[in-house]
C-alpha cells in the first residue's frame, strides 16, 4: 500500500515563525505514522489549492493563534477573541468540504477541531472561564484528565493502547471549546472537572478532532501515536466516495 498524502495547512497566514515551528510537529506526526505531509499554503489561489485537494488521501487541520470568526454562528466578538484569520478559515472551509464529501479521512487539532464543527453548524464558547486552566502552554504534557465515552472510536484507540489510563491525561493550549455540536457531528470526551468538550467524531470512517495536542506528545504518548497512526492507515485505506453521508 503506498504512503498517503495528508494535506496539512499552514497555521497561521501572518506568522511565519509559528507556521515554520508548529507545521514541522504535525509534519513529523504524519511521516513517522508513514504519510506523507503536504503544506497547504494559505495564501495559494484556491484553484492550487485544489489541485493539492485533488492528489490527497487525508486532511489533517492543526492548531492556530487565531480564533474562529464568531459571526459564523451568529455571535458577535467577544473582546477576549483572537482576531479570526480570514486566509486559514478560506482554506480550511476548502478541505472541510472535500474531506465530507468524499468520506477522506479528517482529524481536527485544537483550533482544527473548533473550524470543523463551526463548518458543521456548530458554535463555540469564545472564552473559557471555569475551574480547569485549559491554557497552560505546549510545555505542560499532562495539563488535565479527560473522561472519554465508550464504545466511540477514540474510546476503541484508548483502549488499544497498553498503558493508556481512564480518565487520560492530556495538555491543553486553548482558551475557546466546542459550545453546540456540528450536524453529524458527536461529543465522544469532557475534561473530567468542568465538562467541556474534549473530542468530537463523525459517522465516516475517520473523522475526529481533540481539543489538545497529540502532535506534541508523539514521543512520549501511546495514545498520541496511536491517533496519528489509525489515521494515517485510514487515509491509506480511502478509495473515492462520492454522494455519501456528509455531501452539502
């Protein structure tokens, strides 16, 4: 089976030494998990943007220091908002629709998990204000528990995972969360404290975005490297599905 090439695109539009540091751990992610990772560049016309689209097998939407543009979901902004990154929500509306469409496999890292349920018609809460410190940086790998919901797929990964703890451990760089899920979408993890949304999934055979950052836990966390890698094996797998569930 050949390597399958996973779209990733760039952070951020305006910050190029983030791009440069944060793009390399989710590159890296996929390459040891035997993909191959292909930048999206955010300032790319969307007709070469589609051309990437057309040669990919996976979609893979990381994190950003951006926020989600509220008025998507019909809220104003809330002054404790990242300013939305127009460039970074073009792209990623882009891969979301390919990646629904045709049933590619799709995995959401912190702000990518919030772009894919905003697409869904979902909504976000702009800024968390509850006892868990959902922001204590990429340097803290074990910042809170979360409580996973059995029988999900995320649940099937935990559990595949030798020495995978219940609740699980993860770190946490977001001060926005999943509000009300996406259609199609489901919530499948809470924090353990304060129930925000964690996890989410979708009824395709590999949709799911974490509100933490496996990328980088990949050395140090089986559970990190079992995402990266039934998502890289899901995407090798994909053949074409046009008209199934998820078509707009």
């Amino acid at each position: 089976m050949s390597k399958p090439r996973i779209l990733i695109p760039e952070p951020t539009s305006n910050d190029p030494e983030y791009n440069q540091r944060g793009w390399q751990q989710y590159a890296a992610a996929v390459e040891q998990s035997g993909g191959i990772p292909v930048p999206v560049p955010l300032h790319a016309s969307q007709e070469e943007q589609a051309r990437l689209i057309a040669g990919a097998q996976g979609v893979l939407l990381p994190g950003s220091h951006a926020d989600v543009n509220p008025e998507k979901w019909n809220e104003p902004f809330n002054p404790k908002s990242a300013p939305a990154d127009p460039l970074r929500e073009a792209a990623d509306e882009l891969l979301l629709q390919d990646a629904f469409n045709l049933q590619k496999p799709l995995f959401g890292i912190c702000y990518g998990m919030q772009s894919m349920n905003v697409w869904r018609g979902g909504s976000l809460i702009q800024h968390l204000e509850t006892s868990v410190n959902h922001t204590p940086g990429r340097h803290i790998a074990e910042a809170h528990s979360i409580e996973v919901t059995p029988g999900s797929l995320l649940a099937h990964f935990a559990e595949s995972v030798e020495s995978a703890a219940s609740p699980v451990l993860v770190n946490s760089s977001h001060h926005q969360a999943v509000a009300r899920v996406g259609d199609q979408l489901q919530p499948v993890a809470i924090s353990a404290a304060d129930g925000t949304i964690e996890a989410i999934e979708g009824s395709a055979p590999f949709v799911l975005g974490v509100q933490w950052h496996p990328e980088r836990t990949f050395d140090s966390s089986p559970l990190s490297r079992e995402l990266f890698r039934a998502f890289v094996e899901a995407a090798a797998a994909w053949k074409p599905q046009p008209n199934g569930p998820g078509d707009e």
